[in-house]
C-alpha cells in the first residue's frame, strides 16, 4: 500500500468501473475504514449512488466488509485492498495463459472472463445459463481449472479483511484460556496469540485441498471407464466433477506461482541452455500441484524423483543434443571414439552448441557428478522401468535418455550460487528439490544488478556487487578491491545514494565528528532497496496508463463515435480515413503502453510478490 | 548533518566546499535543466503472449463499461470525453449510443447474497421478505471469448439478443456462428428501441431512402379550405 500503488488502482477503477466507484475507493483509501455514511459524508455522493457502486467492488473482493454485532446494532465498515485491485492488471495476462496451457480446453477462456467481469459465479449458474451442449464443454473446463487450482473456491470470511479475522480468533482464544492466579495477563496474551496464528494459518490454507471444489462424478455417459451400474471398471482413481453448490473466483495466487515459473526457466535458458530450460520447466511442472502460493507455501518440502521428470518429459525434446561426451578414464579407447562421433553428429544436428560451452561452470563437480550418477545408473538399471538403448557395457558411460536427463539436473544443480536444483536423496533415480528461499533471493539481486546497470552504468553495478559481498565498507577499500580511482567511484557512489541502493554508515574515530576523523561505510540493504526500486516501477505503471487514459481524452471525437454501436458493428465502413488513422494511432499506443505495464508488473511480481 | 563539523572544522587541502568525505566535490547551485537529454530506450515489437494479452485487458475493460456494473451519473458515451457535450439537444447520433437496457440493472445478476452485507442488500434487489425465500432465478449474462486480434470485429457486442431471463446468452458476432439459430427466437424478445430501428432500416441503409421520403401529394387534401386566401 504505497501512493503509487493508490494512484494506480484508483486510475485503473475510474477507466475499468467508473468513477463512482473510484471515488468510493479513493476516499476509503484517504480515511481508512468507514462506514456507509461517512463514506458518503467525506466524499458528497448520495448514500444510494454508494450503494449501486459498492456492488461490483464487494463482488470483486476490492472493498472488503466486516459486520460488527455489537450491542449497539449492526454496524458494517469498509476497507479497501489494494492488493486484489492490483490483480487487475494482470487480468489480461490471465486469459492468455489459459488459452496457451489448456488450448484444447474450449469452454476456459471464457470461464476466466465471466470470472473477471463478475467477480465470482457460482458453477450451477454458470451453468445453467448456457446451453446444453456448451454446458458439457464448460464443466469439463471448470474441472480442469479446479484441478489445476487457477479457480479457488470462496467462503464467507474471504470478503472480510485478514486482520479482522485474526482479531475475531485471538479473541475467541483469549476467553478460551481460563484466568488464574498463576497466568498473568501478559502470559495468556501470549498464548492466545501463539494459537490465533496457527488457527489462522489453518484458515488461509483450507483450498490447498486437493478437492477443493470438487466431488465425484456420478455414473456419467461421456466417462468410458464407468460401468453399467456407475461402478469402476478401471483401477484408476475416480474421476472428479465441480461441485455445482461452489462458488468459483479466480486465484491469482496461483497465477503468480506459475509467473514465478516462467521467469526461472526463462533465467535457466539464458544461462545454461535451452533444453535444460525444457527440463527444469517440467521440473516445475511436477511440482506444481503441490505449490498454492509463492511465500508461505507449506511446512513440507516438495521432492521429485528423476524418473517422474523422466516420464513426464516430452519425447521430442532431445536431451543429448545439448552435451558433450566427457572423456572419462574408464572408458575404452574403441567406445569413446564411437560416441565422440556420435556426439559430433548430435552437434551438427542440433544447433544448441552454445549450450554445452557455457554449461560446464563447475566442471570438476560434473565430472565427479557425472560418475556417481553413471554408478548410480548401473545400480538402478535392474530397477529401472526404461530400457536403455546401448549395449550392456559396464565401463562405458552410455547415452540413455536417463542418463542425460540426471546430466542436465546436475547442471542445475551444480551452480552454488545460482541453485536451481538441490539434490536429496537417491531413491527413484535421483531425489530434488527447490529451495524457493534462496533462489528467488538471488533472481531478485540478478534482475536488481540488471537494472542498476541500466540506470547507473556498469561500474555502478560493479561496486554494488562488491559491497554487497563485503558488507560495509569504506571508499578507501572499496577503491583498492574495485582496481579504480577513489575520485572515480565517488560519483558512482553518491548517484547510488541517491536512489537509495546504498546506505551510509559513520562511525567516527572521537568524540567530535569531524569528517575528516570519522569512518563512513558504504553498505547496502536488499530490502530497502527493492522497495524503493518497487515504488519506482509502480509509478512508472501509473505514468503508462494515465498516458493511455490522456491519449485517448485527447481525441474525444473519434472516441466517443467509437462507441456507437452501428460504428461497433462495422468500422472498416463507417469511419473516414482520417478518423482510421487515428484510431490506429491511439491503438497502437494503448498497445505500446499496456504491454509495457505488464512488463513492469513483472519486476513488481519479483521484488513484492515472489 | 552532512556539514556538521565541517565549515568551522579545520581546513583541509582541497578547495572547494567541505562535504562529507573531504572536500573535493563541488556542488553545482546553477539550476538543472527542466527536461534534461535523455536516451529514450525504443520498445521492442511485442511477442504474440504479449499482444493477445493486452487484446484481453482491454477487452475485460470494454465488458465491464458493456455491464451494469459501470457505474456513472454522466450521460454514457456523450460526456464520456471530455469533448462531448451535454446540452439536453436530441442529436441523430444519440440513437446509437450505448443503451443502458431498460431491464437490465444491477439487480439482474443472481447474486450469492451470504457474501454481502446486509446493508447492500437493497442495491442487489432484494427485499426483506424475499431473503428466506428462495430468490426469483435469473440468468447469467455471459461475456464471450474472441480470440480474433482485430478488436472491429470482435467487438460486436449484440446486446439486443439478450434480455432478462433468456438462456444461451451468446453474442451476435460480425462473423457467423453456430449458435445463431438459437438466436432467431431471442429476437422477438427484442426491446421496442430496437424495432424501431428496424423499422427505418427496413428498405435501405441511410437516409437516402427515396422510396420512403417520396410524398406524392396524395394526402395534401386538407388544405382546400385554404385556398382562398392569397400566397404572399
């Protein structure tokens, strides 16, 4: 909750909802929590007016309400979020994803947009207003979606503010915890708010269920392995169907797991290669149901096995085509000539050369890596469900797709300061798992360096680097370790200052502070400075769209004939071609402009949301 | 702070004014330019995920303003911008604009009253005494996918096929569909804005219809009474 973040959502709501609506919003974000009247009092539109515009904004989760039952009477006051305005942005991002995942899901498109436009549906509404046939296609679309867990399920309490109902179980707990004279007050304080906070985890979690929203399907004609009777025919587990009482919204938690996703596999293929980019997105995949939100996920840690990752994997991708054999001594001269050629056929072929040149960082590590696994592999042949296609030849280390998959893990594995992956255990060919901790941290300083180097030059960039391993140094240091001229990096520093990457720190050497005999060490503070940075992007977004908004205000006339509905109907005829030209002018920067917002939601999503 | 100690401190070997570290950077007190030179970078062309995302965001903008759920007091699509002007005079154009549909309000939308407060209950439509009732069951009205990027075509809205408690709520679409049968009944239901229309778009398209403006002088009978009066 910043100004920009504000100014953002109040823009967005005026152009998306009107401005009623944005000026309820605008003055509950100025006051805090109100009632209806007072909302109405601060911002001098009738009480009924406030009312109409409330509707969508409750619907929408964006004002969420509390009911105070006390004995005075019912009271209900009004917060704002911004946090679910703010998903708004994103919305557009939502829709595409969708049609890119599920594109033979013909009914999901359109689930996310009526989901949008009202908020939340309940699915036998949904159902219902459509005709049989398109009914069929959308309950097929909404298991899907439930399943993959992008729609959630809504409950009461979600439309009211998360500190309200902290306050409701602490106090629930506090009077649960008896008086005595051996407790004080401070100790059953404390106590009872140890246990509002584990009840309350409780409650944030309940739709990590793995049936949330759905029920068994009862003997259906369109399921082949049902029976005459209903009952199974097939081993497999009973298939599930939404539950048609539940009321569906969309999870932007989830979603942005799933942009999480995308940006380290995005990282991986710009450092390491493209087909270990294909291994780690289906190392994701494989994680993915077991992942609700980006932080705060689950107590328990997520493992995958290789050979899940194995069997998963799509049979296109050539996984051997981005590694070079490593000459190893226990192989024999006859073998390692016949793979190195084959070897150099892959390379001819595929042309993920570049690959393998920049994936052996650690190359030590492969190697012993590389061993440990081949033994590995030759103890879990027997096991293995996959046959391998070479000759059963002990000392040579044999191409299999196994093989070259536990290669690509371990190159992901094998960057200490870049961990994609952590090897566990050994069991079902190799166990791994994320540490999303670490890991995200590290992407936040990667992308923080990228943008430093955009705004303040490499050197800058240099220098953070250096201060941040160091931790606090002085100028004197930092000069000798940085190879440069202290006058050089002074101004580099100050313009560091200036947009908060760095902080000063004095500790003087007597008790005068004078300059000259005090020590000034230059440190750095990731969090401060994303946020600072975070701000800095967020008013960017507010200066694209209120560009947008402006643009379009600036040609009032071929904008408001834009609306008519005969010229909706038919544009190419209807509208002169000076008034064409316009058009695709302001077209083109709505385009411009908003693709850019969505790419700056997505340094918003690293620095705030990961 | 930044200068404490150093203006009455003890002088040190370089000029210029004391600053934190020593005093070899000179302040500028000349005022900086108002829009200094700066090296705009250009957008790259955008990627296909990137295009139909941001077709989608403005579509999802366009349904809401298409919904009730826009709400303004301002005359919709005249004072919308700024240039538009709200004068009271019947324009030609004003039958184009977008209706707000005379049935069609925010109480039409079946609502899951549990999660409002009691407060709205009055703007969602309904009344004390049907609370425990169970509540009269409307339709969805239900916004359509289009995948196209040309946003013309996509947004032909055909808010004339659907009305209150109509099943199969699909958009007319510039393009055909399959479900236009299902639409031909919808028709009658139409609202009588919307037959007038037709009406004047029966014969032609435009004004220039001579068949309908064409007056033979067939009904001028009435004025014989006043012919005696001279033409001036």
């Amino acid at each position: 909750m910043s100004q920009y973040e504000k100014e953002f959502v109040i823009l967005l709501l005026r152009d998306i909802y009107g401005d009623i609506a944005a000026t309820v919003v605008d003055t509950l974000l100025k006051y805090g929590r109100l009632t209806l009247q007072l909302i109405s009092r601060y911002s001098k539109v009738p009480t009924s007016t406030i009312q109409r515009a409330l509707v969508p904004l409750v619907q929408n989760r964006f004002v969420l309400y509390w009911v105070d039952n006390n004995a005075g009477g019912e009271n209900t006051t009004y917060v704002a979020s911004t946090r679910n305005m703010y998903n708004m942005v994103r919305s557009g991002a939502f829709v595409s994803y969708v049609l890119d995942r599920f594109p033979d899901a013909a009914g999901a498109p359109d689930i996310i947009k009526n989901l949008l436009l009202y908020g939340h549906i309940r699915a036998s509404d949904y159902l219902a207003a459509q005709s049989t046939s398109q009914a069929v296609v959308s309950r097929n679309a909404l298991t899907l979606l439930l399943q993959h867990k992008l729609l959630t399920t809504l409950k009461r309490h979600e439309f009211n503010h998360e500190s309200d109902l902290y306050m409701r179980i602490f106090k629930r707990r506090l009077a649960a915890i008896p008086r005595s004279k051996t407790v004080s007050e401070a100790k059953r304080e404390v106590q009872a708010h140890a246990e509002a906070r584990e009840e309350f985890q409780v409650l944030k979690r309940i739709h990590d269920d793995i049936n949330d929203g759905l029920v068994a399907a009862a003997n259906t004609t369109s399921n082949g392995t049902y029976g005459n009777k209903g009952y199974l025919v097939s081993e497999s587990l009973p298939s599930k169907t939404v539950d048609e009482s539940a009321v569906l919204a969309l999870n932007y938690d989830k979603f942005a797991v799933l942009m999480r996703a995308q940006i380290l596999v995005q990282l991986v293929s710009k450092r390491i290669g493209n087909v270990t980019a294909a291994v780690y997105r289906q190392v994701l995949d494989c994680m993915e149901p077991k992942l609700f939100r980006c932080v705060d996920n689950s107590d328990k840690a997520i493992n995958v096995t290789s050979l899940e990752i194995l069997r998963r994997l799509d049979a296109d991708i050539e996984l051997g085509s981005a590694l070079v054999a490593r000459s190893s001594r226990k192989r024999s001269r006859s073998s390692s000539s016949r793979i190195s050629k084959r070897q150099k056929r892959n390379h001819d072929r595929e042309g993920s050369v570049s690959g393998s040149d920049d994936s052996m960082p650690g190359s030590d590590n492969f190697d012993i890596d590389s061993n440990r696994n081949g033994d590995d592999k030759r103890g879990d042949r027997d096991n293995s469900e996959h046959d391998d296609d070479d000759s059963a030849d002990d000392t040579v280390v044999t191409n299999s797709r196994v093989e070259h998959l536990n290669f690509h893990l371990a190159l992901l594995s094998c960057n200490q300061n870049l961990p994609f992956l952590k090897k566990v255990g050994n069991k079902g060919g190799g166990e791994w798992t994320i540490d999303f901790g670490t890991l995200t941290a590290r992407v936040r300083e990667l992308e923080y360096d990228s943008l430093i180097t955009q705004k303040e030059g490499p050197i800058a960039c240099r220098l953070l680097r250096i201060i941040r391993e160091k931790g606090r140094i002085d100028e004197k240091q930092l000069a000798q370790i940085a190879l440069l001229p202290p006058k050089d990096i002074r101004s580099h520093l100050t313009a560091l200052h200036e947009i908060g990457c760095l902080d000063l720190q004095e500790v003087p050497r007597g008790t005068d502070r004078a300059p000259s005999r005090t020590y000034y060490f230059w440190y750095h503070k990731p969090m401060g400075a994303y946020a600072l940075m975070t701000q800095a992007v967020l008013k960017t977004i507010v200066r694209c769209y209120a560009r947008v908004v402006e643009e379009r205000g600036r040609r009032p006339g071929v904008m408001s004939k834009l609306l008519r509905e005969d010229v909706r109907r038919d544009e190419a005829n209807m509208l002169t071609p000076a008034e064409k030209e316009e058009v695709r002018r302001v077209r083109g920067v709505e385009e411009r402009f908003i693709a850019h917002m969505m790419k700056l939601d997505r340094l918003v999503l690293i620095f705030r949301d990961m | 702070m930044s200068f404490r100690g150093g203006r009455g401190g003890r002088l040190s070997r370089d000029s210029g004014r004391p600053t934190l570290f020593g005093t070899d950077i000179k302040p500028e007190f000349t005022p900086s330019e108002l829009y200094p030179e700066f090296d705009l970078p250009i957008q790259a062309n955008l990627a296909d995920f990137e295009k139909r995302s941001v077709h989608q965001f403005l579509q999802y903008q366009q349904d809401v303003r298409d919904s009730a759920f826009y709400v303004t007091d301002k005359k919709r699509g005249v004072v919308e911008y700024e240039g538009g002007v709200n004068d009271g005079i019947k324009r030609y154009s004003d039958r184009y604009l977008t209706k707000r549909k005379v049935g069609k309000s925010v109480t039409d939308h079946p609502y899951i009253i549990e999660f409002f407060p009691q407060e709205l209950y009055s703007a969602l439509g309904v009344k004390p005494s049907n609370i425990t009732t169970k509540p009269k069951r409307r339709r969805l009205d239900l916004a359509q996918f289009r995948d196209s990027l040309e946003q013309e075509e996509g947004e032909g809205e055909a808010e004339e096929a659907e009305a209150d408690g109509v099943s199969g709520a699909t958009r007319l679409d510039a393009g055909a569909e399959d479900d236009e049968d299902e639409n031909q009944p919808n028709e009658d239901e139409d609202e009588d804005e919307e037959e007038e229309e037709d009406e004047f778009e029966e014969d032609e398209e435009g004004d220039y219809n001579a068949e309908r403006y064409f007056d033979d002088g067939e009904d001028d009978y009435d004025d014989g009474g006043g012919e005696d009066e001279a033409a001036y």
